[in-house]
C-alpha cells in the first residue's frame, strides 16, 4: 500500500447516520478504491457493540448482497406473486438470489479490469414530461372564467327550481 493519492471527508448532509445506512456503504466503497477519508468501522454493517469488534464475514455478505438473496429465496417461497412484483427486473433477466454473488463478483472484476467509466447512449423521451401546468392565455383565463360562471348559474338555476 502506497500513499493514497486524495483525501476526501464524508459529509451526509441530512442522512440519519444509523450502524448499516447505505451511507456507510458508499464509504467503504470509497475506501476500497483508495480514497483517504477519516472514518472509524463502528459505524459499518456486521459491527458487534458488545465485542467492539466488527465482523468481516457480515461485512462481505452484504457487500456482495446474501442479505438481498436470502429474502428473495424467502419471497419466493412464502410469496411468489410479491416476489414477482418486487423482483420483475431480476426475473426478466434470469438472476436467482443463490446468482447474486457471482453477479456482484463479475461486477467488480469488471471495473478492476477498466475503472474508467464509459459514456453511455442516452435515449430521448418521446413526449418531454411536464411537472407544472402549461401557462394560459389571457384569451383562455377569460373562458375559463366565463365556463366556470356559467356552470355555478346552472347549478343555482337547478337549485332554485
């Protein structure tokens, strides 16, 4: 182990820094790939606070997903159709839970293999979504308007017979 060549500090902003968050996953990953970021492993998945000691084993089943297999071998047999629902695109692609470790050691040897990370074709979506109203006319407030004034004298037209 040489000199780490940069030196990053974790900052969660918001997160709940619960032993096992997702958070602590992303830094382990940051650490093995040789980021230099001040840390101490009680706040990593497998670590026992009474032994004070962290377990490696629980450690690694995690990073390369049993925790994930068991509870789909589990859905499957208890229920199949959830599991169905929950696990579609593991489903479509063939993946059982007793594959996910395999799955995630192709991963890594993968970006071993080429670290740099690849440009990938984006696909345009045919109709762009909208999140806010389009904006009217001043034309189309009007009959808005007018519909609207409309509607509640026939309704007190109706109201009144």
């Amino acid at each position: 182990d040489g000199p780490r060549p940069f030196k990053a500090f974790l900052d969660v902003g918001l997160v709940r820094t619960t032993t096992g968050h997702r958070v602590f996953a992303c830094l382990k990953g940051a650490l093995d790939g040789g980021v230099d970021i001040p840390h101490s492993e009680t706040r990593f998945c497998g670590f026992d606070k009474e032994k004070k000691k962290l377990d490696a084993e629980v450690l690694r089943e995690h990073i390369f997903g049993q925790h994930v297999a068991e509870y789909m071998n589990t859905m499957k047999d208890e229920e199949p159709q959830k599991y169905q629902e929950q696990f579609a695109k593991y489903v479509e692609a063939e993946v059982e839970g007793d594959d996910l470790e395999d799955l995630y050691k192709n991963a890594h040897a993968a970006i071993r293999a080429d670290p740099s990370s690849k440009l990938t074709e984006k696909k345009v979506p045919e109709v762009q979504k909208r999140f806010h109203q389009v904006r009217r006319s001043l034309q189309q407030r009007k009959d808005r308007v007018r519909q609207r004034k409309e509607q509640i004298a026939k309704k007190l037209a109706a109201g009144a017979e």
